[in-house]
C-alpha cells in the first residue's frame, strides 16, 4: 500500500511541475498580448525548455531499498513459517511420534525418562524461541522499512505541497492578469 502511495505521490508531483511549466508558458503568452513591449521581451528572452513527454506515463515509482530487502525476506521466510506455525501448517502426528519414539528410546536404556522428557521439551521451547525470534526479527526490518518509506513520503509531500501552495499563487496572479485583458 505504501509503494502504492508513493507511486501516486511521485506521479502526483510530476503533474505539478508539468502544471507550473504550462503556466509559465501561458505567462508568456500573456506577455506578448498585453503589449508589443512583452512580445519583444519574450523574442529575445531564451525559451524555457521543454519538457520530454513521459514514456508511458510516468517512470516507475521505487521504494527504499530497506523496504524491499524487508519485503523479499519477508516473502522468503512466509513459506517456511506457514510450515512451521501451529495453526496454519496441517495437523499430523509427527511430533507426537517424536516424543513417544524418544520415550521408548529413553525407557529401554534406563537412562532418566523424566531428563529425557525434560530435554525434549526444552528443545521443543529452544525451537519456538528460535521461530519467534526469526518472526520477530523479520516485523523489526519490515518495520524499519516501512518507517524509511514513511519518511521519504512525507519529505515527498512536504516538497508537494510548497509547490501546490506556490502555484495556486500563480494561477491566482495570471487569472487575474487575464481578467485584466
């Protein structure tokens, strides 16, 4: 949603600045009608320059890299989590055959089955912590990217909005200008 966003920004100062050079234009043109004085001013005075028409539209819109490390990780890591997490991956037996396996190995030894089972579990919570921490690492780095991106939008609509604030004082100007004629 955000790159969405940004995309919609970026495009959005485009036409801004494309409206800000039209009107420069039509202050020229406004120019050379109100007297002979401004046409021969805006003979000799160099020609703004022009604008090459977009391909396409608009060039293509990128988000921070931070961002789109985070989401390619993210989208790396969503298989391996939807595996591994309880309510998403589908029910089996196997880690009931795990403990029951290394219960009867854990028996037939006479090693201590309450230490055998004990370390089990502890494996099991070691491996929860590490799928947790590996969540919780990758929310961080989304999360980072996310607040880069956020950052980088607002300076965007800051800049957007001088400009807009800028040009609606010049369209105030020329329409005036022009009711004037």
């Amino acid at each position: 949603e955000l790159v969405r966003q940004g995309e919609a920004l970026k495009r959005t100062e485009q036409m801004v600045d494309k409206m800000d050079q039209d009107l420069k234009t039509s202050q020229r043109h406004i120019n050379s009608i109100k007297s002979v004085w401004g046409g021969l001013v805006n003979y000799f005075k160099a020609k703004p320059p022009e604008s090459k028409p977009e391909q396409n539209g608009a060039p293509e819109y990128f988000a921070n890299s931070r961002l789109k490390e985070a989401m390619m990780s993210s989208k790396e890591q969503e298989s391996k989590y939807q595996e591994s997490h309880p309510n998403l991956r589908k029910l089996d037996n196997s880690d009931n055959d795990f403990y029951k396996a290394d219960l009867v190995s854990s028996v037939q030894t006479d090693a201590y089955p309450k230490n055998q089972q004990l370390r089990a579990y502890h494996q099991k919570i070691d491996t929860n912590l590490d799928e947790m921490s590996s969540g919780l690492s990758r929310l961080k780095s989304l999360a980072l990217g996310l607040q880069t991106e956020i950052e980088e939008q607002d300076d965007m609509l800051d800049r957007l909005t001088k400009k807009v604030e800028t040009l609606d004082v010049n369209i105030k100007n020329t329409d005036r200008k022009v009711r004037q004629l």
